[in-house]
C-alpha cells in the first residue's frame, strides 16, 4: 500500500519521520484497510506497531478534519505486559502530536486525539476521567479488558469500539491468559452488536495458522480448512550473535556460592565493556539479588531491577533512565521481554536456561533492536542441565528453528470465571452464551453436556460426600 493512500497528514508526517516503509507496513496496510482481520508477524525493531496502528490514526485523522470526530472509543490496544502499554502510550503521543502541530501549521488545526492507558495501574482519578471522556484509544491488558467488560460504566465507551489490536499475540497464545482473551473478544463483539475487525501482532511462530485462527476464533475457516485471516509473516531468519559463558567452577546440580560470584564478575566485566546491558533472570526475587550484586560491582545509580512486583513509577523511571544511557544495567524478568521501546541495548545476558526456544529469542532480539543490526547475547547457565539447555537453545536458534506452540484445550476454571462474570454483566440466554463460548478457539471441543455441568456448578455449588457447597 502506498503513502498516498493515506491522509496526506499522514504521510507526510511518516515521511518525514521514518522515509520508506518496512515490509511489514506495506503488506499489512493494504490488508488492515480493506477491513481483513490480519494478522502481522514479524522480528522485532520491524515496524509492527505502526503496521496495526497507522490505518487507524488515518481514519481518527480524517474524521477530525471532517468535524465528525466523536468523544468516543474507536479502537481497543489489548498487551499482554503492563509495561508494554504504557510504552505504546508515549510512542502514540509522539506521532498523534506531531500530526496534529502540522495540521496547525497547514492552517487546518485538527482537535486531540486522545490515547488512554487502563490497567492495574491506572489512578483513579484518570479511570473516572476514561468514563466521563473515552478515549478514541484505549490501551489494556487481558485482565483489564475482562474486567472493562464487567464493569456497567466501562461497557458503555466499549460499545463504539471498531477495532481491536492484539499485541505480542504469541506471548499468551501458549496458556490460559490466551484462553481468557478469546472469551473476551467474543464478549466485546457481543458488547458492540458487530464483529470488530482484529489485528494480532506476533513474533514468527509455529504453526502460524494456530495464532490467525486463536486471533480470528473458530469456525472462521476458508473452505480448504485455513483460518480466515490474512496473514503476513515476513520470516523470522536473522543473524544471531550467540554464546554460552560457562564458569570455571564445576558445574552441578545446583549453583555453588563461588560460582555465583564468579558470575557476577563476569557480568560485570561485560557490562563495562557495553554501554548498556540487559540481564534476564527467571524470578523476581533473583532480579532483586543480581541487580544488589551488579551495583556493588559497577557502582550506586548504575544499575536498576525491573519487574511486575516493583511500582509503576520504578519500572517507568527504569525504562527512561536505560534508553537514555544513564544506566549501564537492567535486571529484569519477562518485564522487559517484549517490545518495549528502551534504546540501544547493545547486549543481553541471560543467568540460567531460558524456559524456551522462543523466550530466548525474545530476549536476545532486545538488543540490537534496530534495522539492520544484530542481536548479541551471552547464557551463563548455573548447572548442568542448563548447560545442556542452553547450549541446544543456542544451537536450535542458529539453525532457524521455532518452539511449536501447543494450546490449552478447553480449560474449565477459566470457563467458569468468564461465565459468572457474563451473568453478573448481562441477562443472556443459555443458548446464547453457549453459543459465544464455542466461538472462541480453545472452546472448540467443549461438548454441551460439560458445559451444563458447568452451568450446574456455578449455579448450584460443588457437590462433596457432605452434600452441595456453594
């Protein structure tokens, strides 16, 4: 699709700013602005975000300079981190203003378009503020779309939405958040009373048809049995700098204090030769004691943890003091995992085995994330199976190679937290809510003799030798 399709605002803003499109954006808009549900799944520092988002704004930009730009909610962002919303927030507020400052410039001043951030974090006074005025953009995670959905105030802004942006789809794909999320876009269509297109933005998966079909829902199939979704997937082959850092001490079935410390050293060591290193770590309590270590090391305000237990405003002023140089460290978990925007990071530690194939990519891929670069990263594994681990994730990771993600089959707790909170949302019909569960993917399979026990479940209590509970 060409620039001059697009609101010349628009264009001349993208111009300006980044010159020639990527592949992704150019296959993906076209798709996006024929109304297809589309799903875009690329390396990251490729332009996905903006792949998703650009159709959207154009249209927002449009009816604003139309006069027709409602105070209502057009476009719902669902991330699967916190940390990743608020980052999209900041990299909208950028391009949402410097429209509309050329706009002003072009004697055609345009009103805001706003773009809100709900999740856990969110203080009050901005979630009263979300109801009273909607945001045109509304940024969530799963869990708070769910409870959006329950709540009677926030159903109301929901209703208008148009479309709906699955961020780092794969990131959840793999367990029962994924499972969740499905109900819940078949919940937000029902809300709406129409089928929202939807965009699902991924890394390179296998098998790429199971993400477009969990993104679509099931049943929506073309008649050779493919998910009815267009799909645009770029590849995933890139140029791996890799390596596995094994310690002198000898490795056993569990980490000696002197290995520890020769570990540190060994971070620390790398640490000074790059200007800004990231170090991953399985657990948050193991984040807080390396980045304790790292500082005795490297010295006070030099290195900073980062994880979900950790305030909003630490894991904000983390992020801005990494991507502006003036931390050589970050310790984080799957905090910092996905795309966040946090600048150069030239290298990317990682203490233990990564928990898969893909989780380690992900990581490693948060350095060098810009065109044209190459990832860099260094596995210390701590015993000996993780030295098996990491040397085949290394090995499999030259090769090409990709995790098969296998999805959770009907599962019923998830089930039945979805339909108490339908009932407490909604008066529905029995056949209607079956009907809206089965079309999302997980819930396929569910047999409608389960889905009476269910029902009978919640309504009735659990049965036990002592009679029903509940």
């Amino acid at each position: 699709m060409d620039l001059h399709l697009f609101h010349p605002l628009i264009a001349r803003w993208f111009t300006e700013r980044f010159g020639e499109p990527t592949a992704p954006q150019v296959q993906g808009w076209s798709l996006i602005a024929g109304g297809h549900d589309t799903l875009v799944a690329a390396p990251t520092g490729s332009g996905k975000t903006l792949a998703a988002f650009l159709w959207s704004i154009n249209r927002l930009v449009e009816a604003a300079q139309h006069g027709t730009l409602r105070d209502e909610t057009a476009v719902v962002y669902v991330s699967p981190l916190k940390a990743l919303g608020n980052d999209i927030q900041k990299n909208l507020e950028e391009p949402l203003a410097a429209i509309r400052a050329l706009a002003e410039h072009s004697g055609t001043p345009l009103p805001e378009i706003r773009a809100m951030v709900r999740s856990g974090d969110t203080p009050a006074r901005e979630r009263n503020l979300m109801v009273r005025r909607p945001p045109h953009i509304l940024i969530t995670t799963p869990e708070s779309l769910y409870i959006l959905l329950t709540a009677r105030r926030s159903r109301d802004f929901l209703r208008t939405a148009q479309v709906v942006i699955l961020d780092e789809i794969h990131a959840v794909a793999g367990d029962k958040r994924g499972s969740h999320l499905a109900l819940s876009l078949e919940r937000l269509d029902r809300l709406a009373g129409r089928r929202l297109q939807r965009i699902g933005l991924s890394a390179t998966v296998k098998p790429i048809d199971a993400i477009a079909q969990l993104l679509v829902g099931a049943g929506r199939t073309t008649p050779d049995g493919r998910p009815e979704c267009a799909i645009v997937d770029v590849g995933h082959r890139r140029a791996w700098e890799l390596r596995v850092d094994v310690p002198s001490q000898p490795l056993s079935h569990v980490a000696s204090h002197e290995m520890w410390a020769e570990v540190y050293d060994r971070v620390a060591a790398l640490a000074r030769e790059h200007r800004t290193t990231l170090v991953f770590v399985n657990t948050r309590r193991l984040a807080e004691r390396v980045a304790h270590q790292l500082t005795q090391r490297l010295g006070e305000g030099r290195v900073a943890p980062h994880h979900g237990s950790l305030s909003r405003q630490i894991r904000l002023d983390a992020e801005r003091r990494l991507k502006s140089g003036e931390l050589a460290v970050v310790v984080a978990t799957a905090s910092l995992e996905l795309g966040i925007d946090i600048g150069h990071v030239d290298l990317v530690c990682h203490l233990g085995a990564p928990r898969a194939l893909s989780t380690l990519l992900q990581r490693v891929g948060r350095s060098g994330h810009w065109l044209g670069s190459v990832p860099k990263g260094v596995l210390f594994p701590l015993t000996r199976d993780e030295l098996v681990q990491c040397a085949a994730a290394v090995q499999a990771a030259r090769a090409g190679e990709l995790d098969r993600i296998v999805m959770p089959r009907t599962p019923l707790d998830i089930l039945a937290q979805q339909m108490v909170a339908i009932a407490g949302s909604e008066e529905i019909r029995e056949d209607d809510l079956w009907a809206l569960i089965r079309r999302a993917l997980p819930y396929r399979d569910l047999t409608r003799d389960k889905f009476e026990q269910v029902v009978q479940m919640l309504s009735e209590g659990i049965s036990s030798r002592r009679g029903r509970a509940g």
